[in-house]
C-alpha cells in the first residue's frame, strides 16, 4: 500500500480539523526509528510529542502491558479497583516536588489532566479565576482552549470560551518581554481586572511547549509562587510534556527548587499507552466530594502498568543524566553551524528539550518559512521534526532519551545538512 492512496482514504475519512505534520504512515517502530508503509526508515525526533521518551516499544514496557493483558484489561477504578492503580499513585506522590503529603488521581489525556486541575483548585478555594500564560498550551477541550494563549489554530472558529479566565505575557527576552515586565502585567491584572482574592490558581508550564520551547527564569516562578502564598492562589504546573526526564530532571520544576500545588502529567508517563495524572497537596486534592473527579478509562490497568515501566525505566537507565548529555551535544553542534547560517537567532533548552529558533536575515522578524524550509528538507532526507512557536519559527527537538549513539550522530548530520541546504536554497 502506498501513501498516496492512504492519503486519499484519510482526506475522505477522517475531519481535516484533526492536522497531520506529515503524510507518512507508520508500520512500525523501534527505538528512535519508524519504518512507513513503503519500508523507509525514518529517525524520529518528535517522539509522538514528548510521549515515548523511553523510546517505542521499550522493551520493559512492552513485557509489563503483555503481562497486565493476560490478568485483565479494564474494570473501572471506581467500580472495581486495582492494586497497580494505587501503587502508581504513591510513587509519584513520593517523586513529585514537595516536601508535604501529597495524593493523586489518574485521567487518560492532558486536557483531562489540566480540566481537572482547575476543578480541584476551585473546589479547594472556594474561587473561580484562572491566570494562564500567553503561548502557552494546555489542551484542546474548552477549559484548555481557554487556558491556552494562541487563537490560531486551537481557538479559532469555537466560540466563546469558559470566563474568568486572564492571560499575562510568558516572560521572554528574545521577544521583548522580560521577567520584571511579566511580573509587572501580574500585578497590574490584579489592579484592573480580577482581584487577586478571586484567583482559584495559577498555570504555567516550566518550559512552554508548542509555544516555542522556552524555559520560565527560575526568578520569575519564584515570584510566582511567592505571589501564590501571599494571596492564597494555588500553583499548578503543567509538566505534560516537560515531565519524565525531558528536562533532564524527572520533573522541570526541580531546577527551580519552586514545588507546585498541583503538578499535571501525561505524554511521557505511558511510554505511548493514554494515561495522565494530577499529583497535589493531599488536603487540596480531597477537596472535590467522592464522584466529582474520575472517568470510565481514568487510570486504565493497561496505562498504569506500563508507567511503572517507565518509572523504572528513567531510573535503571539513567535518563535524566543521558538526557542532559544528548541535549548538550545537540546544542553544540547547532552552535557550531551559526556561521552557515545566521538565520539562528537562539538555541536553548534544558536537558533534550531543546529548540532552535530563527529569523529573516534581512527583516529580522520570525521566519516560519526558513523553520518550514528546513523541516521539509529533513524529512526528505529521513529525519522527523516539528515546529512550533506563536510564529511557528521554532523547530523542537524531541527524539527519544534512549536513542542510540549512532542513530543519534546520523541525525545530527542530517540536521546540519538539512540547515545548510536550506540557507543555499535562499
């Protein structure tokens, strides 16, 4: 089967509102590599988002999922609860930040995650408000359209969304926007629009994801959390993509020494199987009364098995350490070809959770064509990447923390050559 005539069969079945990055359809997949309909190999450097940073089908979590198939594959927590389900629980209640007790529930997306953050923070509070950040991205339901800070595409042409919902600028220097002047929109929020006293909490993403891979100055998220205690406000970091080891720590906010209320988690705990959690302070998370919080799927056996393999996964292999040594090596050789291309305006980003972003050499405004130009020119030569940004100029890199040295090394020279050509092609 080839691709065009799959391609044809996905335009005639499936709505157009759900986007496709590229028109490879995957037959299998290993490590950091899948192998499409045709038979090309392609080195992955997406990851299915942030998901299998433990690689496709890692072996470990393979074995783990075959295992809980063979005892049972759904009785719904809250009908018939499971052992695995509780366990998961106390681990991340023992490996989230905070030195404080903690209790969890397991959803299946980070939507689900982020939605029912919010309604543990109001029922907690007592308050309605929620202060998000622009370019950040928090899901694709109404309270995560509302939350997230870009229209297009995520918002456009749905309406009106949930209230009592107010965006400040996400601190960034190489846009202008400093942490002092993020700090100081915080506060003039609160002076003319919604009373700090009505805030149920805070979000933000410790590195923003589709809103261009940057990094919240550690600074600036103590701040926040001090602004938090002062007015009786909860903190919640989404940590659905910077979670896992990406960071090169198991959590993004332990770089900051900063612990959230309430911590939501998904993509990269599953090792690509749904599953997602929210991890809090026990009094905040007992909040909602018996029945407000759950879901048919939530913490499905199958999801929960194979985050215990990845929990031990990161841990027996070292993943926070490789992560950091990957992300430094990638980081270098971007630095090594700003020369050939001056396009390069920034590299950054802790742990293998990095980016490059660029500009018009002439304009110096963002170039979503010369990012586009460069993504298209390394698919063609088999290697995967994703954009993203407000501007869309950003390329992010996300390959999975297991890649292997060589794959890893081909990647990287693809990436260059691809980089090269693109400024050539100019």
């Amino acid at each position: 089967m080839t691709t065009s005539p799959l391609t044809d069969r996905k335009n005639a079945a499936i709505s157009r509102g759900v986007g496709m990055t590229t028109q490879i359809y995957a037959d299998r997949a290993e490590n950091s590599e899948i192998w499409d309909k045709e038979g090309r190999r392609y080195i992955d450097f997406a990851a299915g988002i942030a998901v299998v940073n433990t690689g496709h089908r890692h072996p470990r979590v393979i074995e783990a999922v075959k295992a809980q198939l063979d005892r049972f594959t759904h009785t719904c927590h809250q009908v018939v609860p499971y052992e695995n389900y509780v366990e998961l629980a106390e681990r991340l209640n023992q490996l989230t930040p905070g030195n404080f007790a903690k209790k969890t529930i397991f959803v299946t997306t980070g939507a689900e995650a982020v939605e029912n953050a919010v309604k543990i923070a109001r029922a907690a509070t007592g308050r309605q408000a929620v202060i998000a950040f622009g370019g950040g991205f928090h899901g694709r339901t109404f309270m995560g359209m509302a939350l997230t800070g870009k229209v297009v595409p995520y918002k456009v042409g749905f309406g009106a969304m949930p209230g009592d919902v107010y965006h400040v600028p996400f601190p960034v220097e190489l846009q202008g926007v400093t942490a002092e002047q993020s700090l100081a929109a915080l506060k003039r929020l609160f002076a003319a629009d919604v009373d700090p006293n009505r805030v149920a909490a805070i979000i933000i993403e410790p590195v923003q994801g589709e809103g261009g891979f940057y990094p919240v100055p550690t600074t600036f998220i103590k701040q926040i959390r001090e602004l938090c205690d002062q007015h009786g406000m909860l903190l919640i970091a989404d940590e659905v993509q910077t979670g896992f080891a990406r960071t090169g720590k198991l959590f993004a906010m332990e770089h900051h020494g900063v612990a959230a209320d309430l911590v939501t988690m998904a993509k990269g705990l599953g090792g690509g199987f749904p599953i997602a959690a929210v991890t809090g302070r026990a009094e905040i998370m007992d909040a909602p009364g018996p029945g407000g919080l759950g879901g048919t799927y939530a913490g499905s056996p199958i999801g929960v098995a194979a985050a215990h393999a990845v929990l031990d996964v990161i841990k027996d292999e070292n993943l926070c350490e490789r992560a950091n040594q990957l992300g430094n090596r990638l980081k270098q050789r971007l630095e090594s070809i700003r020369d050939k291309a001056p396009e390069i305006v920034d590299i950054r980003g802790p742990g293998f959770m990095n980016a490059v972003e660029f500009n018009d050499v002439t304009t110096k405004l963002p170039s979503a064509e010369f990012a586009n130009k460069v993504r298209l020119i390394a698919l063609e030569k088999g290697l995967i990447l994703l954009t993203c940004g407000v501007h869309g100029n950003v390329i992010r890199f996300l390959a999975p923390i297991t890649i292997q040295d060589n794959v890893f090394n081909e990647a990287l020279d693809i990436l260059e050559a691809s980089i090269v050509e693109a400024r050539a092609g100019k």
